[in-house]
C-alpha cells in the first residue's frame, strides 16, 4: 500500500467518520480471522527497530512492534506483523478516537483491546483500588483472569501479554491468588507498576 497513505492514516484521523464507516469496514474485512481454515497464529514479533522494508513491502512501527499494511478502510487497517523469522502473521490495527492504536486476530478483539487501553488512562491509585476489590488476597482465579488487568495497569497490547506468558511458560488456565500471579509477571512491561501493585498483597 502507498506509503504516504499509510503515514497519513497513522498520524492523522477524522473520529466523526467512525461510526459511519463501521458497518462498511465489517462487511468488507469481516470480524473472523483472516484465514478461517488455518488455525490462529502466535505472534513472534522481531525486537529489531531498523528494518524498513521486507518483499518491497514498506514497514511501520507501533511500540516497537513492525507491521505491513495491506489496506485501510475506515479506522481499521488490515496489517500483518513482522516476525523474528521475516515471516508475516496476519490481523488487524484500530484506531481510535483518541488516536490510541490497538491490534487484534479479529476487529472485535481490537475492539476490545482498544477499551482496554483507554481505561489504562486513569490514575494509577484509582486503579490499584478497583484492582485490589475485583482480586481478594485470598482468591485464586484463572490466569486469564488478571491479563487483561495488566494492560489496564500498564498500557500493554494484548500481544505483548500472551507473548509473555507463553515464553514463561505461563499457564493461565491454572487457579493463582493475585500475590502467586503477580509474582510471576513482576518482570514483565511496567514492572514499576507491577511491583507497586505488588506490596499491597506482601
């Protein structure tokens, strides 16, 4: 895709046209995976910040993490994230109102992702407080419970979540207090906040 396009849409974005555009970005990119017979993927991404080009396609770059884009309608794009291995895995990138960015498999987990990252833009104490009344000390609860916590406590994208659970063998369909699942992600992004959060439960 034209790379000036892809810049344009990236620093710039007109939020009256979101709702109008929805309905035609879902009936066009659909809300399932890209490729419904090939299972989903997991992400690999390269840590590597200076590759500006794979296959004469341009690459761009969110957090660090690199991405082509095949096209854009509306607030959605259809991108596919570069891995470590220059191979590509594919999904969508949402922009918001706010000009907050949010990939996903499917537009509606980059729906949800987005929500996710705009609650992450309270005070840090107020959300200390919510999660210390939705975790009791005492409780063990899903591993999947907690993730999503994460990026509401330190602004982290789903993918960078799951990338780290599963690099340490992080199992989260098994049962953790919030003290034993904190004490497992305390090196992960926004370990400062992690660790914070970490002596209400010591």
């Amino acid at each position: 895709m034209d790379k000036e396009k892809v810049l344009e849409w990236l620093s710039g974005f007109q939020p009256e046209k979101i709702n109008m555009e929805r309905k035609e970005v879902k009936e066009e990119l659909g809300t399932g995976f890209i490729d419904p017979a090939h299972p989903p993927v997991v992400w690999r991404a390269t840590k590597t910040v200076d590759i500006k080009k794979v296959n004469g396609q341009d690459i761009f770059y969110i957090r660090n993490l690199p991405f082509a884009v095949e096209r854009i309608l509306g607030n959605v794009a259809q991108v596919n994230i570069l891995n470590s291995d220059l191979s590509f895995s594919p999904c969508f990138l949402l922009r918001g109102v706010t000009g907050e960015f949010a990939f996903g498999r499917t537009i509606r987990d980059a729906e949800i992702e987005l929500k996710v990252k705009e609650k992450s833009s309270g005070a840090l104490e107020t959300k200390f407080q919510a999660f210390l009344n939705e975790f009791p000390a005492d409780k063990a609860v899903p591993g999947w419970d907690y993730v999503s916590w994460h990026g509401i406590l330190t602004g982290s994208c789903s993918k960078g979540r799951i990338d780290y659970t599963q690099s340490h063998n992080i199992d989260l369909d098994a049962l953790y207090t919030p003290k034993e699942f904190l004490e497992l992600v305390l090196k992960a992004y926004g370990m400062d906040v992690l660790k914070q959060l970490y002596e209400y439960y010591k």
